[in-house]
C-alpha cells in the first residue's frame, strides 16, 4: 500500500506540473518484471517501497543519476556512502519503522516543487497508519509524520479526536458501531446485539435529548472512557482477556477524520480508508487502489461501498462457522490454534490473519492456522500478534533442527510459512505444539 500511495503522490505531482508518466505497481516477485522495467523506454525512474536487496540489483544496472529508489528499510551505517541514488529515513539518523512511510518521504519531496501538494497531505497520513506508525501516545503519530499531520489539520483536510478506534463510519449510533466492530474484533461483544446493547445500556450516558441512542460522532471523550470501562468489565468477567491494560492499549486512541469525504462513507475515517485500499490490493484490483489515491470518488463509490460489504460479510460468515465448531479452536491463552480446512482458503487467509491480529480477544496470542494448500499438502502459518511475547525466531530454529525438513515457504520478522504433507501432519501437529509450549516456558 505504501508504494501505491508513494506512486499516486508523484504521479499526481506530475501531472500538475503538465508532465508524463507511468505507475507500475509489482505484485509477484521483482525479477519477474525486472528487464521490461528497466530496459524500458524511460528517462528516469523512481522506485518507492522495493527493499533494499531490490536496490542492489538496479544499482548494478542503472546509471548514476538516471534512478531515484525510496524506501525506509533500515541502513547500516557502513552502507551510506554507496547509496547515492537513495532517499532513505535512516540516512539521516530518523526511524523509518516509526516516524515516517515511504509516502511521506515521497510527499516532502514534491513539496518542494508542488505549490499544490498540500491537497495531498492527507495521504502521507493513511500510509503512516497502514504502516501501524501511529506508535505514540494515545495511537497518535511521531517525528515527521506527526509535522505532515500539522499541516493537514492547519488546513482542515483531517480532523483529529481521542476516542474508540473501532468505527467505520461515524455516523453509526454507536450500538450498531459496538455490534459490527470487526477492527478490534471481540468475542462476545462483535457480532452480538444483546451484548452489545447491554454494554452501551450500562454506560448510562449514551442517550440523546430526544431519548435515543448518540451517533459514534456525537460522543465526547468522557462517553468513550465510560464505553471503555463497561467493556473491559465485561470482558474481565466473561472471557479469558485478564489484561485489560491489552484492551485500553488497542481500543482507545486518536481517530483521523478526512473532512473533505462524504459524511456517510467509510472513506471518511483514515483507518477505514487504510482497509479499503487493502481490500482493493488483495482483489488485485490495482487500478481502483491508484483510482482512489488519486482523488477519484464518483466513479468508484460503488465498488468501495460493495467490497466492504463484502469482505465484513466474510468474515463474520468464516468467523461464526470456526468459532461455533468447538473442535476447531484451541485457545490456551498464550497460543491459538486453529484448523481453517474446508472454510479458509489461500485467497482469504491472509485478511482473517489480519482480522485476528487485530482483535482484542487475540491480541497477545501466538496464531496457529491450518489451511489446505493442495491435494497432497497442508499450509500451517504461525504468525506473532504485536503483543506476543513468543520468540518466532527460535521456534523456527526448533522446527528446522526437530523435524525431517519441514517445508519452510517462507518466514518474516512475524510470520512462518510451512508446507507439509498430508502424511506427515499429525506428527508435524504434536511437535509444533510441543515446541511452541517450550518456548513459552523458558521465555517468561
């Protein structure tokens, strides 16, 4: 998304200025595109959001000064004086991981040039919370980002407000917004109307003049803690979340409202704004991503407002059957283990891991999913949540020196793809599980 975001600010830079170009957005691997891109026809080219090993192989190919590569991957200091064609936080001793997106470096570049890019500040800002950069107090932004942010709410492109992060549209009243939170999901609150009207019911404080129930947008701070203390009440009688400090920590924080979008629509909350975005990508559905970041409205709202709908829809359809199905799901507080087979496939998997990873019920748990990846093999993904306190790096290590070698996809920072055979799972299932519990043990 990063890049997406990094390529229309450019793309729309220059189109002001009455210039020409072309975006190229790389979903598969770079080599596959890499001779058509570079021995193309083009005067100069900008790279944004590649990794660094990206950068080494066009450094190789490309000419001093006919390149420009954007990133904010973490350089060492030994590498600096080699990267003369990069634009890259570190260089300059700024944390890229938390202070600023490769759009935000983008957009302090064109405004340079750009007398009106401030119109475009807004977008740095949704890329700096696609990136989860919103790390600071309350879930609000730091270093450059938090200056880009002062820019757009000097000219009132965004409005910022302390309250719940867990709205799609704040026009909602706020039991419906309770009921359908699927960005801090809940078990036993999302998806629940008894619940959820009695948590608002014990609040107390969330009815208008007229007798109703208050619009998300109508709610003032003090109303939110009072929302946010039944909550955590409810769930410290209710659930296995005992931690309610995990609770407040991802509910509550700073909500960035876009002024300029229709009231009604979900583009209207940045966050929200950030899921669509990501919606289109994993539909593949590039051009609308571009179309969006490009200011297009009118002829996209339909799609926006449909996929939405549709990936909401999902979810809670996926969600209910595996949560419902008892011997599907395995939660022992520390790790969650889950057999997605027959209901998950490799299309899906990675938003429910992502609808997971941010859920309050999940959040400081090891996710142990189990999809079927072919008709000889089934894709296990362990993937850390921000919260968990489990080394990812050593069970790897455990997997690779316990097992016949297993069939490592691939692995990150906070992820570990495996492939294993149909003959080998139960035995595979008993060992992992076995090494995970060890994990934790001799990491208090």
């Amino acid at each position: 998304m990063d890049g997406i975001i990094s390529a229309s600010i450019f793309l729309k830079s220059i189109f002001n200025a009455k210039g020409n170009a072309t975006a190229r957005c790389n979903l598969g691997t770079f080599e596959k595109n890499f001779e058509e891109i570079i021995y193309g026809n083009y005067d100069y080219h900008i790279f944004v959001d590649f990794s660094v090993e990206v950068f080494n192989k066009i450094n190789k190919t490309l000419k001093t000064n006919t390149f420009l590569f954007l990133n904010i991957d973490e350089i060492s200091k030994t590498d600096k004086n080699i990267y003369n064609d990069i634009i890259n936080p570190w260089i300059f001793d700024i944390n890229g991981q938390t202070q600023i997106s490769t759009s935000g470096l983008t957009y302090l570049i064109v405004k340079n040039f750009d007398r009106n890019s401030n119109k475009i500040s807004y977008l740095p800002i949704i890329s700096a919370i696609s990136k989860e950069q919103d790390t600071g107090k309350d879930k609000s932004l730091t270093g450059l980002n938090k200056e880009i942010l002062q820019s757009t709410l000097d000219t009132n492109l965004i409005e910022q407000k302390k309250g719940l992060v867990i709205y799609e549209k704040e026009s909602m009243p706020i039991t419906k917004v309770l009921e359908n939170n699927t960005v801090h999901y809940i078990k036993e609150i999302t998806w629940n109307k008894d619940t959820s009207l009695k948590i608002i019911k014990e609040s107390q404080i969330l009815i208008d003049n007229y007798g109703n129930t208050k619009l998300f947008s109508e709610l003032n701070e003090k109303e939110f803690m009072s929302i946010l203390e039944t909550i955590s009440g409810f769930l410290l009688e209710n659930s296995k979340i005992k931690n309610i400090q995990i609770v407040k920590e991802l509910l509550l924080g700073y909500n960035f409202t876009l002024t300029n979008e229709e009231p009604n629509g979900f583009l209207k909350n940045a966050r929200s704004f950030v899921k669509i975005i990501n919606l289109f990508i994993d539909s593949e559905k590039i051009g609308l991503a571009f179309s969006l970041c490009m200011g297009e409205r009118k002829e996209i709202s339909k799609d926006i407002d449909e996929i939405v709908i549709k990936y909401n829809n999902h979810i809670k359809k996926i969600s209910s059957q595996i949560f419902d199905e008892k011997w599907r799901f395995n939660d022992n507080k520390k790790t969650l283990f889950i057999n997605g087979e027959g209901i998950i496939d490799k299309q899906n998997v990675n938003q429910f891991i992502s609808f997971l990873k941010r859920s309050i019920s999940f959040a400081d748990r090891l996710i142990c999913l189990r999809i079927l990846d072919s008709e000889e093999f089934y894709k296990i993904i362990i993937t850390k949540t921000n919260l968990c306190e489990h080394n990812l790096n050593s069970i790897k290590e455990k997997i690779q020196q316990t097992l016949d070698n297993p069939y490592i996809i691939s692995s990150s920072k906070n992820e570990i793809d495996i492939k294993i055979s149909y003959t080998n799972l139960e035995d595979f299932l008993a060992v992992i599980k076995k090494i995970i519990i060890n994990e934790k043990i001799s990491n208090p």
